[in-house]
C-alpha cells in the first residue's frame, strides 16, 4: 500500500549541475523541495534557461513546496510552476521559503516579466531557521547551514519512524561570522537516534580537503582592493550577500567608494537591507554606495564597482563593459576586473569569451588560479562542502543510507566512494542508493530498517523541459529542434494558392554569393522545389485529399518531404514553412 511507503523521485539535479528538484512522498503526502533552472547552452537556440517539466507533478493536487536557499538552481522554475497553474487552471501550491530566498521570490513575483502571477502573492511564505511545519502527519524542519548565500537551509524529515535528513547545498565552516558559528550539532535534531536518510550534496565530492571559508578570502581581497592602481571591478553572483557586504566593508577601509551595478545585484541588496539580513555580515556605512553617475567624476583609485557577469551572461553589466556597450562605465586600460567567483560546469566558454574581451581593451583580469597565484591567495570560497566536510556529516549523522544529490554522475559516484570510506572507518554498515533524474525510489519498511524495493525511471513526456523569456511554450524539445533547423539549415517557405501555382523563398538555405556548380544552383533548387510541389498537388487534389479537414496532415507531409528533399541537394536540413494561400 502506498500510505505505507516513502518514495523519492527527483526531477531535476542528479546526472546535472542545477535544476535542482526533488519529490519527497510520505505515503500520500508530496512534498516537492526545490524548484530551479539550469541557464541553457550554445545549443539551446534562444533559450535563457531550462526547467523540468511540472505538469505531471501539479496534476497530482500538491500542496506545499519547499524551499531550501535563494539560488536561481532552486528557486528560479517557481515563476514556470505557477504560470502553469494559471494556465491549467490548477490550485497552486504554497512555497515555504527561508528569508533571502522568500523576498527573492516575491521580487520575481513582482516582476513585470511574469504577468499574471502577482496573484500567487499570498502563496509565498516565509519560514525562519530553526522552524517547523508540519505537513498532514508529516514533521519538517529548516536547519540553518552556511552556504554561499544567507539564510540556507537543510531539511530533517519525520514520518511515522521515518527519519530524513537533506542536506541541500552546505559547507562546514566554524568561524566565528558576524551572526556566530553554526556546528555540526545543528543536525543533532533526532535526539540520538539513527537517521534513515541522508540526501547529500555532492557538488565538490571530488575536492579533496577542507572548502576555503569566507573568512579565509578577507585579506586576499584587501590586497587587491587597496593595491589596485585604478578602477576595480569585482564580479561575483549577487545572491552572495556576505561577500558583497565583506567588499563593502574593505573598500571602505582602502577609502573606496562602492557601486552596486546591475539590477540583481541592486535588488538583491535592497531585499537582504529589508529583511534586517545585512546585521550577519560585515558592517559598512551606507554612505560608502553611490550611483554609477556619480563614480564617473570621482578619482578612479577610488571607485570600486561590484557587479554581475561572473558566468559570462550577455546582458550584464560586464558583458556590456567587455562589448564597449555600457552607458556609464567605458572600458579603461587602467581598469582591473577581478572575478570572485568559480566557472559553473557549462560555463567555460561563455566566460573566456568574455574575458577576451576586456583583454582586448588591455584591462587586467585576475581570475580562476592565476589570479590565486599572482595575489597569494583565494579570493573566491565556494558554498559546497569538499570531501573531508562530507566525510564529516556523515561520521556525524551516521545514516542508514545515503542518497548523493546535487551533481553529475561522476560527483555522484565520488560521494559513494567517500561514504564507503566512512562506512570502512567506523565499522557501520551504510548503504548509498545513486539515482539519476526521473527516477522513482520506493522504500518499505520491514520490521528493523528501511528497504528499498523498487528502483525504475518514470516515462515522462517528450516535452520534458521549458523556460523562455515569456514562458511562451509548452516544449523544449519541439521548439529547439524547429530553432536548430533554421540555424543550421535555414528557412524555406512554399505558398501554394487555389489554382496549384507555387511560389518558394530561401533564407539561409543556401549562402548568397555561394559558386554554385553546374549540378546545384540556388535557382535550380527553387525550380525542383515547385516542380515537386505542383506535382504532389495535382495528385492530392485528384484523389480529393486537399479538404480543409486533411490540410494540415498535407502540409505537414509536405515539409518532411520537402526538407529532405533539400538536405539531399545542400547537405543541409531547412525549416520549411508550406502555406495554403486563399
């Protein structure tokens, strides 16, 4: 019986870096946590980013959706779920979300973007750490954890005797912060007794040590800060609000004035100021901000510029420096860019692009080792926990099973190995379960432990992913397969009117000023196009198949055919367009 079985399904997250969600089933209670965006790549034509697709899901009356943390990873597919109830007329969950995160959420809400879901206000709400909700018969709560933004939190589980614990993203960091030190004794919530499960992030499962704190960086970026001859340009995820403050504050020290460039990063600060979040971080004087106008007339030495484009987005501020686009901020030789960040898997060559071009512009760019090596330092601390940190929890916790999350296969696999070694040292039998997206794990429990009885992948649709600038489609798939034809082999369109005449236009099929051989001219291939056309006509429309009812099935026929056609000519497969003119 299914009230009687744990079943965990992720959707997105596992065999990938971002996209993170995850279905946690109590019997009949789901519980979905997470709901992100994976930013989509040079083959993902005109698409910003990436999302599962949710409809099975919300077809299945859920209630609540959790939130972890504020990352676009997580948090950046809630807009997408709620258009979908909108436009499937479906009762839309309500998101638990700790602070950063909430008021993240409820600025996208706002967003002029989203029309039509500044109604779904009221569904957002605000969880503080250390809470719990309960869920029907089921107990959560938010553990507060460091990680790379405020406010993150892992969730503890209890069902019946049921005992879970995921970690969402996290590090072990022991300093002494602004808000104190957070131990591992935050995961202590079970009162001594075993956990069932730990769902664990797997993100630096392959780093070996301990992660760089924040703290650790502080002086690395004084360096640079105060020995900077001219402008400086930091950039880094606005999300970060620690590190934005810990800029801040040191450029205030260095007698720095500070420009927040970009309106995440704006947003982001003015949501952390509202929430009261900035008293965790390091202290500065407001004063210490300014308006990009107003940098322009100051002494360069003596402005510092926090601001986006760490992965190489072509709209951020960075970007727009790097192009010679930015109304404000003219590319200087005397200009410094130092990025506080690391390249996120995908990413790389978005952002070597841009780098190139600001060294075109002969500033100088401290990033990624070099920029370590030259300063004598880190300058960037990552919010995943390395292997000892991982090691570390699950000594700690000493789970039943442990469910790596949170990474491509390979990250997976290295937190199996590194449990195994847990499980060698202290002599606890620990199982690890790796999973993949769309699969479905089904636990029993048999008298002393938790069981796993079945492991397969769902069937989900062919139209599996979506998110563009206006959630304007339904299917990825479909749509970026039409996107792909056009950029690689052009735009054919046939009209054919009433009386079987047929007229062709090519963009792109074939290059304008191509030396064509006597076989393949561009003329020659129109000419064969409505040849082949007239004559499929005269056919269909003896057999009586060109009634309005078979239409579309025929112009459907005809654009396969068409498109082949083509490719056998060019060796290149076009987006066709056969149209039926009044």
């Amino acid at each position: 019986m299914s009230e009687n079985k744990f079943i965990w399904s992720p959707l997105g997250g596992l065999g990938e870096v971002g996209m993170n969600c995850m279905v946690f089933q109590f019997g009949k209670t789901k519980i979905p946590v997470d709901a992100g965006v994976v930013f989509a790549d040079d083959n993902d034509y005109g698409v910003d980013a990436v999302y599962p697709d949710f409809r099975k899901l919300l077809s299945q009356n859920i209630k609540q959706w959790l939130i972890t943390h504020g990352h676009e990873d997580h948090i950046g597919a809630v807009p997408a779920v709620l258009h979908l109830c909108k436009n499937l007329n479906i009762e839309a969950p309500h998101f638990y979300a700790p602070p950063l995160a909430y008021a993240l959420l409820n600025q996208k809400l706002s967003d002029s973007r989203y029309t039509g879901i500044q109604k779904y206000r009221d569904n957002i709400h605000l969880v503080e750490p250390g809470s719990e909700l309960t869920f029907d018969d089921v107990k959560v709560k938010f553990i507060e954890i460091r990680h790379s933004t405020l406010e993150s939190c892992s969730l503890a589980f209890q069902w019946k005797n049921l005992k879970a614990i995921h970690s969402a993203d996290f590090k072990l960091d022991y300093h002494e912060f602004e808000d104190g030190n957070i131990s591992l004794n935050s995961f202590d919530i079970f009162k001594g007794e075993k956990a069932d499960f730990l769902f664990m992030d797997s993100t630096n499962s392959e780093s070996s040590g301990q992660s760089t704190s924040e703290i650790e960086i502080k002086d690395n970026l004084e360096k640079v800060i105060k020995e900077t001859e001219g402008r400086l340009f930091v950039t880094l995820f606005s999300s970060n609000v620690y590190r934005v403050a810990l800029i801040a504050h040191l450029a205030e020290k260095c007698g720095r004035r500070v420009v927040l460039a970009g309106r995440s990063m704006r947003q982001t600060y003015q949501a952390s100021k509202t929430l009261g979040l900035l008293k965790k971080c390091p202290p500065f004087n407001e004063t210490t901000l300014i308006e990009a106008e107003e940098s322009v007339n100051l002494d360069p030495r003596k402005v510092l510029v926090i601001c986006s484009g760490s992965q190489g987005e072509f709209r951020s501020v960075l970007s727009k420096i790097a192009s010679a686009n930015h109304p404000i901020f003219r590319p200087n030789e005397k200009d410094t860019v130092l990025f506080s960040s690391k390249m996120i898997p995908g990413n790389e060559r978005t952002i070597m692009r841009l780098i190139d071009g600001l060294l075109q512009h002969d500033i100088q760019v401290l990033w990624g080792d070099k920029a370590e090596e030259k300063i004598g330092g880190p300058i960037h601390a990552s919010g995943h926990g390395r292997a000892e940190e991982l090691k570390e929890l699950v000594r700690f916790i000493k789970p039943s099973r442990v469910i790596p999350v949170h990474g491509a296969l390979h990250q997976l696999k290295a937190t199996e190995e590194l449990v195994k070694e847990v499980s060698d040292e202290i002599k606890t039998p620990i199982e690890t379960t790796i999973a993949l997206n769309n699969s479905k794990l089904e636990f029993e429990y048999t008298g002393d432990k938790w069981d796993l009885v079945d492991h397969h992948f769902e069937t989900i649709p062919q139209e599996k992913f979506l998110r563009f600038e206006y959630f304007d489609s339904p299917s990825r798939d479909f749509f970026l397969k039409s996107r792909k034809f056009a950029a690689d082999g052009g735009c054919l369109s046939v009209a054919i009117n009433p009386l079987g005449n047929v007229q062709v236009e090519m963009k792109g099929v074939v290059p304008e000023n191509y030396n064509f051989t006597n076989e393949v001219s561009k003329e020659k291939i129109i000419s064969e196009i409505e040849d082949f056309a007239s004559h499929k006509i005269k056919i269909l429309e003896k057999a009586g198949d060109l009634r309005p009812a078979k239409l579309p099935s025929v112009k459907q026929a005809l654009e396969e055919e068409l498109a082949r056609m083509v490719k056998k000519q060019t060796g290149s497969r076009p987006l066709v367009f056969v149209h039926f003119t009044q």
